[in-house]
C-alpha cells in the first residue's frame, strides 16, 4: 500500500468526544512500543494560539487562523507528542475551557484540516504512530494498517470525563449538564466524525480500559 512505505506502522483510533481515544491511544502505543500522537491537541494548540490574538472568536478569519497554525509543530517525546507554540511546550495551555469550547470552530476550517492532516502525515513519515482523533482513518490515513472506530454511550462518557475531572461519582445533575454538553459537541462536529467502511467497532460502554487496550494491541499485532 502506498502509504505504507512513508509510514512504518500507523494505527488510527476515531471516535466522538470523550469516547477514551486518548488515554486508549497512549496505552496501545506504549504496549506496542509506538509513539502516541493525539491530532485534537493540534486543534486545541492552533486555537490557543489564535486566542492569544486577542479578538473574538466570532471575528476570526481563516486566513488568520492558518497564520497562528504555521506557529504550532509537534516535538516527539519518548511515548508521545509535545504541542509548541513558537518552539515553546503549551501542553498546559490548551487543555482549558476556552480552547475548549472554541476549537470546534476552527476545526470547521477547511484549509485550517489540511494544515493539521499535512502535519499529522509528516509525522508520520519518520515515526510508528498510534494517532487518534476525528477522521485520522478516513481523510488522514486512508491506508493505515488498523483503524478503529471507539464509541460509548454519551451518559457513560460524560460519566467517566466526570470522574476523571473530579475523582468521585458524580450527581445526576451533573451527570445530565455533562451529558448534554458532550451531545452538543457531537453534533457540531458530526461532520468530520465519521468512521472509516474498514474500521474495526469497539462499543466501550461495558468494557474496563485494559479490556479496549488488550483488544486493540491483539488487533494491530495480528495486521503486523
Ligand atoms: O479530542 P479533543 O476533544 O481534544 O479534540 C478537540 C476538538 O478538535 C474536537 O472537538 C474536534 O472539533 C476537533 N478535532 C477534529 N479532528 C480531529 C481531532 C480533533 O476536528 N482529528
């Protein structure tokens, strides 16, 4: 396959919002001694740094979007990718509620995804990556070796993002505003989540994070 002689092994991992695509990633990569490259904290450093800009969302063109973008790149660490802005690590930056509730806008910009999906396939060019995200096994890696489609029930996503974000169970009502935040983001982002015809399913709703894990890296080894 022709993506396969730029990239060594790629495993893509898609899904909605809070379905575990990352902390599933990374353990998957480390299993498999890949490295772990999540392309939502690509959109989540584009956005932060176009909201260092200073202007409202609402005013931002795509033009002055990609221009923040050209600032972004990503470093490999030894099981991961650092986000940098201007050469500087931003991780901590990009993971608060106003990148949050903003980056679907900008992940709505068509040139903006093909800046992203040209860095993502960079990356990939001279690192075995494990990569999830929205459409890394549709547009991005038409050809990559495994490609998973990872889903859960929105009430027990927003439950587990809960439980992270606070270590306790939560209430019901934070269980619903969780919930139906989760779906608002669902809908914005329909368009570019959508899995692959050759995707492997994996319904995580009843499933501990080792079962997903173990399941993914039985897959990818059997493709190898
Ligand atoms: O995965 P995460 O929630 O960090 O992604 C942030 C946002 O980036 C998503 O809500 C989505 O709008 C966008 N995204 C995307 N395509 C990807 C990865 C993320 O549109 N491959």
């Amino acid at each position: 396959m022709s993506s396969d002689k730029r990239s060594p092994l790629v495993v893509t991992i898609d899904g909605p919002a809070a379905s575990g695509k990352s902390s599933t990633s990374q353990m998957v990569a480390a299993r498999l001694d890949l490295r772990h490259l999540d392309s939502g904290m690509i959109y989540r450093t584009i956005t932060h740094a176009r909201l260092r800009g200073g202007e409202a969302p609402e005013q931002w063109t795509e033009q002055s979007v990609l221009h923040a973008a050209r600032r972004v790149s990503v470093a490999p660490g030894a099981t991961s990718f650092t986000p940098r802005l201007d050469g500087a690590d931003c991780e901590a930056a990009i993971r608060g509620d106003a990148v949050t509730s903003t980056v679907s806008l900008v992940a709505k910009m068509p040139h903006v995804r093909a800046w992203v999906n040209a860095l993502v396939r960079a990356t990939a060019a001279s690192h075995a990556i494990v990569v999830d995200g929205r459409d890394m096994g549709t547009a991005v890696f038409p050809d990559a070796r495994l490609k998973v489609w990872l889903l859960a029930l929105p009430q027990e996503r927003a439950r587990r993002r809960l439980v992270q974000r606070t270590g306790r169970a939560p209430t019901d009502a934070e269980l619903a505003a969780e919930t139906a935040e989760l779906e608002r983001r669902d809908l914005y982002d329909r368009e570019q989540t959508q899995p692959a015809a050759d995707a492997v399913w994996l319904d995580t709703t009843g499933m501990t994070q080792d079962e997903q894990v173990a399941k993914i890296v039985e897959l990818a080894l059997e493709r190898r």
